[in-house]
C-alpha cells in the first residue's frame, strides 16, 4: 500500500477497482487470513477486530454466469448469482472464509449452496433479525457474540472488547472520511465524478480499514485540489438509489448524457458511511443498534411512528436530506429483478421522493451490461423529461 | 387453493370438503365486521394462529386468496393492477395479486366485481413475520400500507438455529426460544392494543393444547399414507393441508383430520389406491404447486405414479417427537415447538457427512414411505422455498442415492410461463427414467 501518497489517491482507487481483490490476495500471501462478504449488513468492526481483512465481494457485470449456473437458480437475485459465479470460477481463491447475513431470501435460501459448493476452511451464517424492536437488538447482540465465538475458535486469537472498540474507532474514522468526500460532491459541478466516486467506494471496500481510510484521505487532497471545479453548471445533478451497485457502467450510462451523479443511497456506497456504531459499554450494543436501527435498509422492517407519513419519514426520510443537501434534480431508482425486498419498496419510494421534489426514473434490470442500452435510452428520455 | 377449473378430481371425499373451509376462510372475514370482530391480514406459517384464534381475530390470508385466484386462473387483472403501480411481475406473486386485489379494493370502495367468493375484507391491521421463512411476510404487509395507509402493520419475528455442521444447535436452542417468545409477546401486546381486549391467557392454552393435537392427528393421519397403495397423495394433500395451515388452533380443523383418517383406514382395509395399478411412488420434495395446473398430479396418477409424501405444507410433526420441554406458558410452548419443528433433523444431518437438514428430511420420507424417485417444483417468484432446489436435489443424490429426480419449472400464480404439453412431455421422460431405475432395482 505504499504507493498511497497524497494525492495520487485516484490512481490507487483506479488500480484497486480494477483489480479487485488484489490488495486481499497480497495480504494473504503474507500470511493475513481474508474473509468475504456480502452485503451492507457484514459486521465489519468485528472482522477487523479479530485481525482479518474483510472483503465485500463483488460481482463483473461484463461476465455472464456460467459456471454458477450448474449451481444456483435463475430466481436467484441477479447480483448473488454473478458474485457466486466469480467464486466458483476461483476468482476468490485468496479467501480463507466467508460470512453470509441474513439479509434477503436471494442470500439466505442459497447458504447451503455457497457453503457446500465453495467449501472454505471458514463459513459464518450471521443470522440478523428483520425487525429492530428492543428483543431483537438483544438477540443481535448475541447474534454478535456466537459470530465473535465463531472467528475467534477459526483465527485462534481471543477477540477482546477492546479490540472491538478499537476496530470501531477505525470504522468510523473511515466513516467520517468518505462522508466528508462526498460533501464535495455538493458543489456545482461537483468536484468529484460519480465514476470516480464509485471506484474509490469499490476500491474502500477491498481495504483493510487503515488503508482504505489512507486512500479516501488521499482522494479527498486531490479532488481539493482540482478547485474551481470545471463543467456545465446547468447539467442535472442525479441520485442514484438502490442495492448492490458495485461497477461504473450504470454510472458511465448516466454520466455519459452530460448529468452528474452527485449522491447515492446505496449499500455500497452512502449507506456503509452515513451511520456511526456508537461507542458503548458493551460494544456489541454499539454494533447491533447501528445494523439494525440506523442502517435504513429495507431488510430491515421500520414502522414504529403511529402515522403512515411518520413511517416514511423513518425509512425514506435520508433520501428526502439527500435531495436537499446535494441538490438532486432527478432520482435513478435502479433495482434488481428478483430482489423482493427492494422490490416491494418501489411504489412508496417512488412517491416519497417524488413528493420531496426530485422525479424518480424506476429501473428494474439485471447485473449486466448486456441491457446497458435499453438503461441508456431511459435514462436519456427521463433526463429530457426532466430538462 | 382447493378449487381449480381444470378439475382435478379429488380422491378422498374427505378433501371434496376443502373448498368449504377456503369459502369459510374468505367469508368469515367479510362477515367479522358484523360480529364485531377484527380482521388480520396475516401469513401460514408465522407462528400467529393460535393467538388470533384466541383473540377472536379473523385470519384473511392473502395467500389462499390468491392461490384460489391461481386455481380460478382469474390473477392476471390482480397482477397487471400490481404491475401498474410499479410492482415488478418478478416479485412473489401471491403477493403481488394480493397487493393488486387490494389496490383495486381501496379504488372502488368495495371488493372488485367478479373476486371469487366476493374476495376479503379490508384488514384492521395487518401481521407480519420477517422470520427466516420469506421477504414478502415482512415485505407485503408494508407494501400493502401503502394503499391503506390507516391500517397499523405488526412485524414480529421468529427465528430458529441456522444450519451449521460446525456447531451445536442444542447451545443456542434456548436463546432462539427466548427471542421467539419476547417476539410473541410483543404480538399479543399489538393485538390487545388493537382489539381493546385482554389476552384470555387460559383460552389461549386450550387453543394451543388443541393444535398439538391436530399437529399429532395430522401425523398419524398422513403416515396411512405410507400403505401400498397409497390411499391418498401429493394432489390431495395440496387441499387437505388448508385446515392445518389456514386453520389450526379451531375445532374444524382437527374434526377434519378425524374424518380424513377414517376415510384413508376405510380405503385401506377395502385396498384402494390413489392409482391402479400403483407402479412408482415418488416423493414431492420440495415447492409449492402450480394451483392453475394441479390437474398434472391427475396426469402422474393416470400413468401408475403416485407422491405418498411431500415437504409442501407439513408444516408439523408428532409433539412427542420433538422432545419438548415442559412449560406452563403457552407462548413458550409455541417458541419451543417453532425452533424444534425446524432443528429436529439436525442430528440426523450431522451423522450423514455431506448432507444438510432439508435433505435429511426428504430421505427419512423417502424411506419411510418407500419412494423410488422425487419431483421438485421450481416456482420462479418465490425464492423462499425455490432458491436452494438444486443444492438439495444434488445433495440428495450424492449423499444418499442416485435416484431419479425431476426438477419442474414454473410458477405458483402466473400461468404465463406455463405449457402442458411441454410438462407433461418432462413428466413422460421422467418416468421412463423411473421405470429403468425399477427395473435395475429388481
Ligand atoms: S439486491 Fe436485493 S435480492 Fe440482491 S442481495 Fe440485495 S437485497 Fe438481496
Ligand atoms: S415468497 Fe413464497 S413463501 Fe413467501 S409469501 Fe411468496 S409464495 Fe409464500
């Protein structure tokens, strides 16, 4: 990692979006152990505490499922799919592990899939509740500790409280870094593409937490650095909302008509950043409250206000900030086929939003550049709608 | 559910009655609001029956309702509704025909013309379980609020032990229990709020202690089942199920398992068969049916195949063989009973090097009932119980024996991907593939 200087940190996000996975696969000769995971739901703070690089798994969307095929259903979400399919054709063969959360039917009914088939010294179902009234807070601090349990009798190495707590101070530093690279998105034009931002919230995601921060620090003075920020001022500012959007092509198809992305709500991006694990007595409870309660993903059930525009403002109520504080013209809901949970969400979502200011283009689509086109021309269209 | 245009006749009398209870089902919740009572939406399945039976609230299940749409082959107004407003036709579709049913409810200020049996009431609240089962139990509930936004939406949720060859299960039973019943309490809690009533706590442990019953009566009364020939199979069993499933905790539905089960020892003592001649008996192993072709179960029976046993919808198990223990609060039985219905094929997984639960579960029936092959039905808008059909299936070969199996595609509600020549052509090469595996058996 020592090619992080400051300022050239968008080369490094470059070179590790690219080769994804790279930084994992040199630890791993160096003796570190490398554990996958899936989604904005895999408790970070505890790998790294346990001294292991997590590494959120991504897909290609250029590679069709092949392999994976002979394994897992079409019904199956595309994105799982495509991620399965790169680890059965061993383009994770640095892992040691993988913890799979309980997140959506798509991960959790293939769990015996991925286990059985990829057959890795370490497998960790991190079973996460839906729902986030105070017994199940309780339960996923056990939830918490069985996994705690679970890595220390696989690494050997006692798992301390404050070694959590330590892991939680990085995390959130790591936090507050990338919050305070997408403040520079704010501006008009912003000083930062949508493009880059994804390959730097790709590349964070490939990163033991110290390295990753290094890089977003470094991406923070260059980007500075290009002020005044050059471009059309009237070009429309989009948000782009959805899950597991971890490639540039969607970005690229919406940039390349002239709109900037200045914001995402997406569990690869804002949504691993916006919340902090607080610190607490036992820090499991820190953990377990920012999963469950302030990680607004539509896995987990939010309805506790007595009112249905009280309930909205729980679940939706950061998107409606987000069209303010970036000023967002035109919202991309863009969702998997075959993800019920996001799937469900589409018409109150689509309203809200609306209702906040911001037009919404609904997006259903597979991961895979094969309907890139057919995106590109409603994107343009929803884009001259809106003009 | 129980009623199809295509058909199929049943072959107890006893399932004839079935439609009786889904009209009942569908009816009594257009009728609570005369009798003062409040009415659910709420999902099989979810642990909740017995505390809504205790309550006097009235169960709607949206998801009959939308199978009787399936077997009506009546959806599609329902779906294209759903789709109108955005809800992709990938989505689970007893869901999204339910969503549209409602969506067209709410428009007109009354039940769409034409909903069978006049379709149901508009819910007081709805319940909800994010458990381990499926997204839409959680997902749907919020949906729906969407169009009636006055209805409050209780999510509970019930987990059990996941599968981990690594672990124990028995260590972390108990605190799965523990959550499961601080969960049902948090039911009782939404309901006492929303009818204005106490929990009657006697009245709900007489309404538990009957399920068990009807839990055992069932048991006792599918294994008849395991006789040469099979009185009874898979195509009956997708009626029969409806008092378990829509219905446990009433008197109806363990009277019913009475009935069946004297019909079934009257059909075995006369020896008729669900076939004739009976050749292969095969497995159900996993899936929810096609309820706009249930006709096809005919079309296997028609060719000397019968299915003694199926995973679909036996959602219990004889009490005693769960090893309960001993509790004086009924929610904690519940817990208990919930946590074990799943993890009792634990042991018998971890024995078996290579196998996992599900497919314990499929060779115990396939040796229990004496199968020579198993049919999976792969419904493409539902993951819950679709998603891992493959792993199971290679599993089962690999660990067990290199039966034949038949993996068919479609779907639960949407007839659109749906050919019977086509199926029935999968169904004729299967046996054939049966019919060689019997004769190399001897
Ligand atoms: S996109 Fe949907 S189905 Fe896919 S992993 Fe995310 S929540 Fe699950
Ligand atoms: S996803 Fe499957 S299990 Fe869940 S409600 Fe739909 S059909 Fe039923």
């Amino acid at each position: 990692m020592t090619d992080i200087q400051n300022g050239n940190g968008l080369a490094a996000a470059e070179k590790f979006y690219a080769q994804y996975g790279s930084r994992a696969r040199e630890l791993k000769a160096s003796g570190k152990k490398v554990i996958g995971y899936l989604s904005a739901l895999g408790p970070v703070e505890i790998m790294t505490a346990a001294g292991v690089l997590p590494i959120r798994l991504k897909g290609n969307v250029s590679e069709a499922v092949t392999k994976g095929d002979a394994y897992m259903e079409t019904i199956v979400c595309p994105f799982v799919r495509n991620v399965f399919d790169a680890a059965v054709k061993g383009k994770y063969d640095f892992l040691d592990g993988m913890v799979l959360p309980h997140q959506c039917d798509s991960i959790d009914r293939t769990n015996e899939t991925w286990s059985y088939t990829l057959n890795l010294p370490y497998w960790h179902f991190l079973n996460l509740p839906h729902v986030a009234d105070d017994p199940s807070i309780a339960f996923t601090q056990e939830i918490l500790r069985i996994f705690v349990r679970s890595l220390e009798k696989y690494t050997g190495n006692k798992i301390t409280d404050e070694a959590i707590a330590k892991a939680v101070a990085a995390h959130n530093q790591n936090r507050k870094l990338m919050r305070d690279l997408y403040d520079l998105r704010k501006s008009n034009p912003p000083l930062i593409s949508g493009v880059e931002m994804m390959k730097v919230c790709v590349a964070a995601m490939s990163l033991p937490v110290e390295e990753s921060s290094a890089l977003i620090e470094s991406v923070i003075k260059e980007v500075k650095g290009r002020a005044p920020a050059a471009g059309d001022p009237a070009a429309k500012r989009i948000m782009i909302i959805g899950d597991q959007i971890d490639d540039i092509a969607v970005i690229e198809a919406i940039e390349s008509t002239g709109a900037y992305l200045v914001m995402d709500d997406l569990s690869t991006g804002s949504k691993m950043y916006w919340q902090d694990v607080d610190a607490t007595p036992d820090p499991l409870r820190g953990i377990a409250e920012r999963y469950m309660r302030k990680l607004k993903i539509p896995t987990t059930f939010i309805g506790s206000a007595p009112t249905y525009q009280g309930i909205l403002e729980e679940r939706f109520g950061h998107m409606k900030n987000y069209v303010q504080d970036f000023k967002v013209d035109g919202v991309i809901l863009f969702i998997y086929k075959y993800c019920d949970p996001y799937g469900f969400e589409v018409p109150a979502i689509k309203s809200y939003v609306e209702a906040a200011g911001a037009p919404v283009l609904y997006l259903e689509d597979e991961y895979s550049t094969s309907s890139l086109a057919r995106i590109k021309t409603r994107i343009e269209a929803f884009l001259e709608m809106i003009a | 559910m129980a009623e199809e245009k295509k058909g199929r006749a049943v072959a107890t009398s006893t399932a004839a009655s079935i439609p009786k209870f889904v009209r009942g089902n569908l009816s009594a919740t257009l009728k609570a609001k005369e009798e003062g009572k409040k009415v659910a939406a709420a999902f099989i399945a979810d642990g909740q029956d017995e505390i809504m039976r205790a309550m006097d609230i009235v169960p709607a299940w949206g998801e009959s309702f939308s199978g009787v749409c399936a077997a009506k082959r009546d959806a599609e107004k329902y779906l294209q509704k759903a789709e109108s407003d955005n809800f992709s036709r990938s989505l689970c579709t007893y869901a999204t025909c339910n969503i549209g049913f409602d969506m067209m409810r709410e428009e007109l200020g009354h039940a769409p013309e034409g909903a069978p049996w006049g379709g149901m009431a508009r819910p007081d609240m709805m319940l909800g379980n994010g458990q381990l089962l499926c997204d839409p139990r959680f997902k749907w509930p919020q949906a729906t609020q969407h169009y009636q936004q006055d209805v409050p939406v209780f999510v509970t949720n019930m987990y059990y032990p996941p599968w981990d060859p690594s672990g124990d299960h028995h260590e972390v039973e108990a605190l799965y229990v523990k959550y499961a019943k601080e969960e049902l309490h948090e039911t009782v809690k939404f309901c006492e709020k929303i009818t204005g009533k106490k929990m009657d706590w006697d009245r709900l442990a007489a309404t538990v202690e009957l399920s068990d019953k009807t839990w055992d009566l069932f048991i006792d009364t599918y294994e008849l089942r395991k006789h040469h020939p099979t009185p009874m199979d898979t195509g009956d069993a997708m009626n029969t199920m409806v008092p378990l499933t829509f219905n446990l905790g009433t008197q109806e539905a363990y009277d019913f398992y009475v009935s069946l089960k004297a019909e079934l020892e009257q059909k075995i003592k006369d020896g008729v068969g669900v076939a004739n001649p009976e050749k292969y008996r095969v497995i159900w192993a996993a899936g929810l049916p096609s309820w706009f072709a249930l006709g096809d179960f005919q079309y296997f029976n028609g060719k000397g195949v019968v299915f003694p046993v199926e995973v679909t919808y036996r959602g219990c198990e004889k009490v005693e063989r769960l090893d309960l223990p001993k509790t004086n609060d009924p929610l904690e039985h519940i817990a208990w009973r919930w946590v074990r219905y799943w993890t009792h094929w634990y042991d018998a997984a971890k024995k078996r090097p290579g196998s996992t639960p599900k497919v314990e579960r499929i060779i115990e029936y396939i040796e229990d009932y004496d199968c020579d092959g198993a049919v999976f039905h792969s419904a493409f808008s539902c993951r819950s119980w679709h998603a891992g059909i493959m792993q199971q299936a290679a599993t089962l070969k690999k660990v067990y024996k290199d039966i034949p199996i038949l993996i068919m595609e479609g779907d639960i509600v949407d007839i659109s991907s749906y050919n019977e020549a086509d199926t029935h052509n999968r169904i004729d090469a299967f046996i054939e593939t049966l019919a060689a595996y019997k004769a190399k058996k001897g």
